[in-house]
C-alpha cells in the first residue's frame, strides 16, 4: 500500500514524501529544503528514487541542487517554468510512472499560482486512494494568491479539480487551513460545516497535528473557492464587491480579492 508524510520545512511547508509498506524506495514532492528531506531519509532508511515538482517557486524548489548532487535523482516538473535539474519536462495529460513505487501518476495543468502550475494525480487503485498533490493551486480550505495567471486561469484550474472524486485526498504544500477557514466563515457564516470544521481544526493546531491531507469532499463543502456557486458566498461577494456577480469568474475574482483585502 502506498504511504504518504509530511516533511515539515520552513514555518508552514510540508514537502510529501510518497512511498510504499513493501520497500524504502520513495518520491518527493516539492523538496523546498533538502536539509530535513536527508534527515527523514536517514532516519527511516528510505532510499530516494525521484524528486516531482509542481511549480518554481523558491520553498518549492530550494533543496533540489543538493538532493540531485547527492542521490542522482530525475526531476519531474513543469515544462513551461525554469525548474533547476529538470529532467523530465511535463504537462497536461502527460503520466510520470514511478517503477520502484508502482505507480502512476496524472498530470493537470493548473496554472494561476504561477504560469507553469501543475498538479500530480493518483487514481483510486489497489496500492491505494486517489490523491492530489497541488503545490498552491488549492489548499485546505483556500487557494493560492495569483503572482502571474489570471482568475480565469485558476478558476478553469480548480473548477476541473473539483470534478475528481469526493475521496481524493488533498495534499497542499502548506499548512493554512485555520487561517484559510477563518476567511470561509467570514464569506459564509451560516455554513455549520465551516464552523464544524474549523473548530475541529482549531484544536488539532493547538495540539500540533496537521490538518492536511484532507478529502475534496470536505473541500467542496468548506472551502470558497471551490464554493463560487453557494448562493450565500455569491451574496456577500456581492455586498464586498457592491455590484452584482454574474459569472463564476467575477464571483472567483471578487472573493480572491476579499481574502486578500484580509491577509
């Protein structure tokens, strides 16, 4: 079966670590420092066999040099960014197979965070759940600020994240989701599954617990920016914005900009 942890980096990063019960070998997602990636690795044994990347930025990709001048590993990312050591250039529709691991894995572009975003999806298969790991396109209850694509792009982007099933577990690159859901109660404050939720993320954080992973399901329920269709966000997106929304872009546009307004 396959397993996946977190690498805590930096202050709120969790770099993934995907691997399998049957053996050391694992992947790595998103190695932004590669100082803890070698502690883990050490401690437990693992033997790297590839690094995956879904976008350029620096907490990202800042321990790629090392682990590469260490382990000789092939690197998986986005063929439109400027990825250090990319071996494999990837895009919409391409699928990465990882041998040691035996595994296959999706990949969507998903641009909007950045130019180039992609995402890694994992079906449903006997190793294991569908899961996705997004960078920052989603995140628990949030998404990413827009540095270079447009609220189009990221709401043509999560609109077709929205599409998997249910059960896809989410694996974001940061720990946001209390700060994130603070915002979701603020846009719909008579949603009881936001309110539930972020008490129940309110005390995992206060006993130091990770709140990511978390199923789409829950997303699709909590989260605005998967929401752009509940009419109670739609109105108080209105009243933000002080005109009427009428498409699902404006209404996207409008509460990015409100959350924004807020950080």
């Amino acid at each position: 079966m396959l397993t996946v942890q977190g690498i805590p980096a930096f202050s709120d990063n969790y770099i993934w670590c995907i691997g399998t019960d049957s053996g050391p070998d694992v992947a790595l997602v998103d190695p932004g420092d590669a100082e803890p990636v070698i502690a883990v690795l050490h401690a437990q044994g693992l033997t790297p066999r590839a690094i995956l990347v879904t976008h350029h930025h620096p907490d990202h990709i800042g321990g790629i040099d090392e682990l590469v001048a260490h382990y000789g590993l092939p690197v998986f990312g986005p063929a439109h960014e400027d990825i250090p050591h990319r071996s494999h250039p990837l895009g919409e529709g391409d699928t990465v197979a990882l041998s040691e691991l035996g595994i296959h894995l999706q990949v969507m572009d998903v641009p909007g965070h950045t130019r180039g975003h992609i995402a890694f999806y994992h079906a449903e298969d006997s190793l294991g759940p569908a899961m996705l790991f997004c960078g920052d396109t989603l995140f628990t209850g949030g998404c990413g600020r827009l540095f270079e694509g447009t609220p189009a792009q990221m709401l043509d982007a999560l609109q077709r994240i929205r599409a998997l099933p249910d059960e896809t577990l989410v694996y974001c690159a940061h720990e946001y989701t209390e700060a994130n859901l603070d915002f979701a109660h603020i846009a719909e404050p008579h949603n009881t599954a936001i309110a539930e939720r972020l008490t129940a993320v309110r005390a995992a954080r206060r006993q130091g617990l990770p709140t990511v992973p978390a199923p789409l399901g829950l997303e699709k329920a909590t989260n605005p920016f998967l929401r752009w269709d509940a009419p109670e966000l739609v109105k108080n997106a209105e009243t933000f914005a002080g005109r009427p929304l009428t498409t699902p872009a404006e209404i996207f546009a409008v509460v990015r900009h409100w959350k924004d307004t807020l950080d």
